[in-house]
C-alpha cells in the first residue's frame, strides 16, 4: 500500500472518532521505533503496536494508535494536542523523530509532504 492509499485509509477510519463539523487536513503515518530499531527488533515491536497514525483537522492534533499488522486501524486517540502545535519541518533521508508530540515519534519520509501541509494550514489565515 502506497503513501496516499495509506492516507486515505487512515482518513477514513478516523472520520467516524471525529467530532461533528472536524474536518481532516492531514492523515501521518508514524511510529514510536525507528528503523534501526524496528530491522534489529521488528517481531517484538510489530507486537507492541508501534505505529501512530497522526490526523491533523481544523481544531486539534489525534494521535492513534493502531494494530500491530494494521497500520490504518485506528483505535482511540492516545494524545490530542491543539491544532497550532507545528509538527515540522520534516527532513531527513529515513526519517524524521519530533518531540512536538509529547514523546518521540518518527514520521515516515512519504508523509513529509502532510507535514509541510498541516504545518501551513496554521500559518493560513481562516
């Protein structure tokens, strides 16, 4: 599965835990491990649950976590943050580790361009 069908997937399972009227900026695959980690780790790690899709909408930041062989399957948000909390810029060749969202995470390079999006969106006037 590719970046967008990934991002599309991930929008659709998050849009029925959303409030009425929140719409979806952004749709961020991430995960707590990186990929050093996850090559030397991957078994133990696939069953820890280590991915975070991140949905960024009009009024806050989620942060789900999802199965462990299931990237898009969302359960609850485990954080939620305010919408003006920059997640970038995203750079780097493997991956990108931000603190912005309480702890750790790394973001996937074919998200980078969702970042660079949600972080302009706060920059846009309404």
């Amino acid at each position: 599965m590719g970046a967008a069908e990934t991002q599309d997937e991930i929008k659709r399972n998050a849009q029925p835990l959303l409030q009425p009227g929140e719409e979806i900026q952004a749709a961020i695959l991430a995960q707590t491990f990186n990929s050093l980690v996850t090559l030397l780790l991957g078994p133990v790690i696939v069953f820890g649950k280590p991915f975070r899709p991140i949905v960024v909408t009009n009024r806050r930041i989620l942060v789900f976590r999802s199965g462990g062989f299931r990237m898009t399957k969302l359960s609850a948000a485990s954080d939620e943050l305010p919408r003006n909390t920059p997640l970038g810029p995203a750079s780097g060749r493997r991956w990108y580790r931000t603190t912005a969202l309480g702890r750790p995470i790394y973001i996937f390079p074919s998200f980078y361009g969702e970042v660079a999006a949600a972080d302009a969106a706060i920059q846009a006037p309404p």
